[in-house]
C-alpha cells in the first residue's frame, strides 16, 4: 500500500469536515430562532455533530500538513517543505483578512473592526507556522522530541483553557489580542485551537513510523476508538476525582466545561470510523472536495457572508428560514460552493495565467500614464512656481 493510498481516508475526513461546516454556517445563520427547540432530539444531534466539525477541520490539517513535511528525508532548514509551510501559513492568514475586507468602506477610508477578528483560515495559518517552529526545534535532536512536544502543546492549552480564557489580554492592541480573546468578536482564537493542529500532527508522525506494520490499521482503529470512548465518557468523571483527591481548583473548573477533551474524543472516534471504511472511500469525488477545502472555504464565505461587499445571504435571510427551507438551502450550497471550487481547480491554471495577463496589462498602463505625466506635473509644478515667487514679491512690496 502506497503512502497516497494511505491519505485516501485522511482527504475524505477533511471534505466530509468543510461540507459540514458549510451546511453548520447556512443552518446556523439562517434558521429561524423559533425553531431552534433545545428539546428536539433532531435538533441536538445535529448541534452535536455541528460542534464535532471544527475539532475535525484543524486535526486533520494538522495531519496533512505535518504528513507532508516529515515524509522528505531532509532535515531542518534543508527541507523544502519548511519553506512552504511558512508561505502557506502566510498565505491562509492573508487570504483571512482579505475574506473581512469590505470594499465600500475602504472607498469610505474606513477599515471596520470586523477586518481584524481572527477565524478559522487565521488559525490554521499560525498552527502550520507553529508546528514548523517546533519541527525546526526538535527534529535533529532525539527522534521522539518533535511528537512529544506536539502532544504536550495539545494537553497544556487543553488543561490551562479554563485560566486563560478569563484573560482580556488588554495589554495587546486589539487586532492582536483578537488571536487569544473572542471579547471582540473572534469567532476562533489560537489558543486552545493549536491543541487540535498539534494534536493532529502527533497523530501523523504515528502514522508515519508505524506506517509498513501491517497491524497498523486494526491497531489504529481500536487505539482511537478505547481512547476517544474514554475522553467522551471517562475525562470530566476523571478531573473531578482529581480535584477531591488534589484539591487542585483547576481539575474542577475543567470538570465545570470540559468540552476540549470531549471533543478530542469525538475527532479519534470520528478518525477510527473513516479508518474503518477506509477501502470505499477511493472515489475521486471525495478526495477532489477533501483536496480543494481551501477554495470551498473561500466560496462559502463570500456567498455567505458577503466578503468585500457585505452582500451575502446572511444580511437579506438572517435567522428567517423555516427548517424545511433552511435544510434544503444548506444542501443546494454545499453543492454550489462544491462545484464551483471544483471547476476553479479544474480551469485554476487558466484562470491564473489570465489574471497575470491583466495584472500585467494594469502595470503597463499605468506606467505608461505615469510616464505620459511627467512631463504635465513637471509644467504644473513650474506654473505654481511662478505664482507663489509673484505672490510673494507682491506681497513684500
């Protein structure tokens, strides 16, 4: 089994996580509150799974990330996916602000506060930089450091959240606090969701040492499952008896709302059932959507969300939807985003090469305006020379 094959399951995690993402953002930000009945067992399960999503989206990209870097034999600096990591990660970041940005207040001259909240791509932007810094630490020293430090980040920003999220961290101009504090608005900030990327990345290098055993999937499926049972079960039961026994405040406020290592829980149990079902999930389908997150994201959030024009679904259908109508709309936009992210991939190279023409023709225009100036902002500015010298001996006489 090829080491691609082997990623089959991991791309297929990754669509099913952003296609329920896009249809957690349409349900979330269009359904009529009326009907959002804490009662209804419909309703929770989906909350459920909804509250699964993001857990899933920022592992396996710590996985796939993490994957591609340690499978090339050279070390350190030496290896080229450092480097790319380091763009990607600028990248994600880049593309986060741009997905904020309103054009009709920059022709305002304003620059809304809402361009500065931190989101998903933010997040997952510094998670790849920092993994890259840990792996640049670590990887040539003793083989077991960089999985070792991964695993620690995760189980310290697990464990500390209960104490730092009542930080404001009002020492920090805003737009960087908006990376620890959702006071202003972040809807994710990068503590504790690191722990997720990191967590990912642990679970990549396992992957990768163990990789020719032939027991590694029945190992790896059954491994997940006990854990992931364990921390959905067992962990706040845990924390408490921790408590008693230490008197340790922390263990109780971790107790109080341990949804961390729930979660964490659910993202193995959810990486053990694609495990299992590895051997069908083969369709090109699956692995095109799980390798085009990125370009679905961006989709989503523009027809969603209105990004550059403010004009999206969410400002005309803002928690107005009926269920019926909400649940058929979810799905027709997952299949649009989908589509039209796809037909981007399939024509990028075309579309790159004629932006480049544009952009090119727009630089030489303009250089050709600047050049055809000169002479003109030269004569203006010899004319009002002239003026000020006959004000001024005006005035002096």
């Amino acid at each position: 089994m090829t080491n691609s094959t082997r990623l089959y399951f991991i791309d297929t995690m990754r669509a099913w996580a952003i296609l329920m993402m896009l249809q957690g953002h349409f349900i979330d930000g269009l359904l009529d509150p009326v009907f959002r009945n804490p009662e209804s067992t419909l309703y929770n399960i989906w909350l459920y799974f909804r509250g699964i999503t993001a857990p899933v989206f920022f592992t396996v990209s710590g996985f796939i990330f993490t994957f591609l870097l340690i499978r090339v034999p050279q070390l350190g600096w030496e290896n080229p996916r450092v480097k790319k990591g380091i763009r990607r990660g600028l990248q994600l970041l880049l593309i986060g602000y741009l997905l904020r940005l309103n054009l009709f207040g920059l022709l305002k001259g304003q620059l809304y506060d809402s361009f500065f909240l931190v989101d998903v791509l933010h997040c997952i932007g510094l998670s790849i930089m920092a993994i890259t810094g840990v792996y640049l630490l670590t990887i040539k020293k003793r083989k077991y450091l960089f999985p070792l430090s991964l695993l620690g980040i995760s189980v310290l920003l697990f464990l500390f959240e209960p104490l730092y999220k009542q930080w404001s961290f009002g020492f920090l101009p805003d737009a960087m606090a908006n990376y620890f504090t959702k006071a202003n608005g972040s809807v994710f900030t990068i503590i504790p969701w690191l722990g997720y990327t990191a967590f990912g990345a642990f679970l990549s290098i396992l992957f990768t040492r163990f990789k020719e055993s032939k027991f590694l999937y029945p190992v790896a499926i059954v491994a997940s499952l006990v854990v992931g049972q364990l921390l959905i079960r067992f962990s706040s039961e845990a924390f408490m008896a921790l408590h008693e026994a230490t008197g340790v405040e922390l263990f109780k406020l971790i107790y109080a709302n341990n949804y961390l290592f729930i979660r964490l829980g659910d993202v193995l149990v959810v990486f053990a059932l694609f495990m299992m079902i590895r051997k069908f999930l083969v369709h090109q389908a699956f692995l095109k959507i799980g390798q085009n997150t990125l370009a679905i994201y961006v989709i989503h959030f523009i027809v969603l969300y209105g990004s550059f024009t403010g004009l999206g679904l969410y400002k005309f259908l803002h928690h107005g939807l009926t269920p019926t109508v909400a649940i058929t709309g979810a799905i027709a936009f997952m299949v649009i985003c989908t589509y039209a992210a796809l037909q981007y991939d399939k024509h990028e190279t075309t579309i790159k090469k004629r932006l480049a023409t544009v952009a090119e023709q727009v630089k030489t225009q303009a250089v050709a305006a600047y050049t055809a100036s000169i002479p003109l902002v030269r004569e203006v500015g010899y004319q009002l020379k002239l003026l000020l010298r006959r004000v001024f001996g005006v005035v002096r006489n």
